[in-house]
C-alpha cells in the first residue's frame, strides 16, 4: 500500500504529513511526501534563457531542502519517505504523481497556501477531490485524529456515506482495503427522501414525511446489505437509514460526531461542469458540512478493484400469460442457477384489479413445480398498474434483481430490434441488466 502526502511546508501540509505517516505506520503502507513548484518562467516572471534555468534550479532546490526539514519536523524519518519535488501546478501534479505511483491515498490540507509554488491548499484540494485517479483523504478538524487512534490501540472508527450507486462500490473498495489491514468498526448510512423512494419502488401508500415508514426502511436496508456484503476483517459493521431533506453531508457529520469518527468516506462520480451544476456533488456537499478527515473515493479506482462478475441469485421476469410470457418464464428458470431466486411478475389493469388473487394462483400453479426441481426460490407477484413498463421497473427495485428477463413481442423485418413497447420502455430505463427472449418462431 502506498500513501502520498502534499504539502506546501505550511501548518496544514504539516498536518497532512503527520496524518499520512499515522496511517502508515497503522497500516502498514510505504510514505511518499511531495511538493509542488511552478517554474518561473512558466508564470511569466522571469525572461526564458541560462538565467531563467538556473533560477528554477535554484526554485527546486529549495524544494528538495523544504522537504527534507519536513521529513525533520513532522518526526517521521523512521518511515524512510520518498521525497518528490513536483514540477507544475499543484493539483495536477498531485494527480499525476499519485498515478504514477499507483497511490492508494492522497492525503492533503483543506487549507494553507505560501507564496512558494502558490499552493493554496482549499482550492488544491476540490480540484483532486475532482481529477485524482486514487482516493483523496482531506483533513479536517483536529490534524492528530490517527496520531491518536495509534496510541489508543482501538479499531479505526469509519463512518460511510452510502447509497446503491457505483460511486458507493467505490467507496467500499476503499474500507475494504483498510479492513484488510488493521481493525475498522463500519457504519454506512443512507440518507433518502421518501417521495423519491416510493415512486422508485412503486409504493402506493405513502406515509407522513416526518415519520420514518418502517417498510421503506427495512427494503433500503435490505438492497444496502445486499450492495455492501459482510466486509472481511475484524471490526464492527453496520448501516443506519435515515429520512430527511438536510442532504447527506449533514446527516454523515451528524453520525460521525455520534460515534467520534476519525474519518468519513464517500464515493464521487467526480462530476464537473455544467454536470456538477445541474446534478450536485454529494463529495463536494460533504466536504463543506462535515468537521473530520473526508476520503472522497473516485468511481475509476473500481478499473484497478473491478467487481467480479457473478451468476444472478435474484432474477425477475414479466409475464402477460400468453405463450411468449411462459416461453420467457421458462428462459428465466434456465438461466437461475440453484438457490436462486426468481420472481414471476404480472401487471395487471386497474380494471382487472378484482382478478388479482385468481392471476397470482395461476402463475404459482404454472411455475412451481419446476421451479422446486431446480431448486430455485418462486415468489409470484401480480402488481396492479396502469403503466406495465413502470410497474416491472419498480418491481425489480424493490427485489433487488440482478437480472430482469422479459419477452421481445417482436416480429417482422428486422425486428428494430422489434421489442414490444413496454420491453423498449423497461431496456432504455432500466438499471440493471435486461435478457430480451424473441417468441419462439423468432428465436
């Protein structure tokens, strides 16, 4: 494991050095320590020419000497630091130092600055928070927060910002990593706005806003356990879900401050532009509220931590009860390996809504018994709706389907890929992988 430190030799590149030879020696990692220098002339302060190079030599030099002093300040020569004066603007050196090394974790101040290579620690650390390949651990609050896990010899106190996106994933990879090497108590918490998560999983009875509504809990528990798994290594793992509209940096300093945290982690889709403006930044809106060490992990450590691909364990297929339905049913049952789940889904008219226990009884009747000699878990749901292609949507959130399975109704020509209407609306929307069975005569 590798741990980079920036400094620009102020308090605050001091704290991010003493932060990073704590985690180093609590984890077992190699410490790199860098610096960040701009050329003269390359800011138009001096003329190009022998003077001007011997001008930025002399610049890197003192460098190099305010690294060592650092190395002699901070007592962290034990480690054997490689030292790294960088050459450029001090973000995009940071990055691209920490590329080159395969860094793990960039550890720099949420402020400072000192006239020598302008590295103003604040902004440096938004644009890294933005452009860094590995995780960006920012300090905040009190600089010694590991310095003392160390000498209290306790589990590092983690909290997480979770959701059931790929920026969380990310962020897993990260704990995962530090649970691999030393003792982490977890706590994920999940901050959601009810109306958001009934329309999500298609819930017809909305309860109070104010009030937490016990079943939409207990499924965004169960979808976040699913995500998230039981993480090896030692240590305490729990997730907490919570309603409100305070936004998630609010909700994460408010837990962290519970449980004394000594750092908060959140995954960052490192949004910018006009998609920052338009969408927000759940790392940049942490950042702001939350007063301890934030490592803000981004979505592309997961192409260095890829996630295996699994055989599905939870399936869903829709059926109308024509033969291309049982046909897809039967294509799902094939695909569900042993101890599998498979839901069989019906979307029924509000005008037939009286037809719905009858439905469900047929379809159980129809599936059952081969579904019990692949030993494959049936659960039969017959959803009333007026927009199938929403309903099977919702369904498959709420059953947290690896899979969804529905037939093409196609014909004709080339097909257009000929899905029928509601298959097309559920594959341009869906956020989980579709298996489209063409009717038998097309297949």
């Amino acid at each position: 494991m590798k741990i980079l430190a920036g400094t620009d030799f102020s308090a605050s590149g001091d704290d991010a050095v003493r932060c990073a030879a704590a985690l180093c020696r609590g984890l077992g990692a190699a410490l790199h320590i860098a610096s960040a220098y701009e050329p003269l002339a390359a800011r138009g302060l001096v003329t190009s020419g022998e003077g001007a190079l011997e001008l930025d030599r002399q610049l890197r030099s003192l460098v190099e000497a305010g690294l060592r002093e650092t190395v002699e300040r901070c007592s962290v020569g034990a480690l054997d630091p490689q030292l790294l004066p960088l050459e450029g603007e001090a973000s995009e050196a940071l990055a691209s130092a920490a590329a080159e090394l395969s860094a793990d974790l960039l550890v720099v101040g949420s402020h400072g600055h000192s006239a020598l290579g302008r590295f103003v620690l604040g902004s440096v650390a938004d644009r890294l928070v933005e452009h860094a390949p590995c995780p960006v651990l920012v300090l905040h609050g009190t600089p010694d927060r590991f310095e003392r896990w160390l000498e209290e010899e306790r589990p590092l106190r983690v909290v997480v910002g979770a959701d059931l996106s790929r920026a969380t994933t990310a962020a897993i990879a990260l704990v995962r990593t530090l649970r691999e090497r030393t003792a982490v108590d977890l706590t994920f918490v999940h901050v959601y706005w009810p109306p958001v998560e009934y329309e999500r999983l298609g819930f017809d009875d909305v309860g109070p806003l104010d009030l937490p509504d016990p079943e939409l809990a207990q499924s965004l528990e169960t979808a976040l356990e699913k995500r998230i798994g039981v993480l090896p290594g030692t240590g305490r793992q729990e997730i907490r879900v919570w309603p409100g509209m305070g936004g998630i940096g609010r909700a994460l300093d408010h837990e962290a401050e519970l449980m004394d945290a000594d750092l908060v982690v959140v995954g960052t889709r490192q949004r910018r532009g006009l998609a920052r403006l338009w969408r927000g930044s759940h790392a940049r809106e942490v950042l702001h509220h939350v007063r301890r060490p934030v490592a803000c992990v981004p979505q592309q450590v997961l192409t260095r931590h890829p996630e295996p691909v699994r055989p599905p364990r939870t399936l869903l297929v829709g059926t109308d009860l024509s033969e291309h339905g049982t046909w897809a049913v039967q294509h799902a049952l094939a695909l569900a390996p042993p101890g599998a789940r498979l839901w069989v889904v019906h979307v029924l008219p509000r005008s037939q809504a009286d037809d719905q226990e009858s439905i469900e009884a047929e379809l159980r009747t129809r599936f059952e018994d081969e579904a019990a000699a692949r030993g494959v878990a049936l659960q039969v749901e017959v959803v009333v709706g007026d927009d199938p292609a929403a309903a099977l949507l919702a369904a498959a959130e709420r059953a947290e389907a690896d899979l969804m399975v529905l037939g093409s109704h196609g014909g004709g020509g080339l097909r257009r890929a000929l899905l029928g209407s509601v298959t097309k609306a559920v594959v341009r929307a869906a956020k989980r992988p579709v298996y489209v069975v063409p009717a038998p005569e097309e297949a």
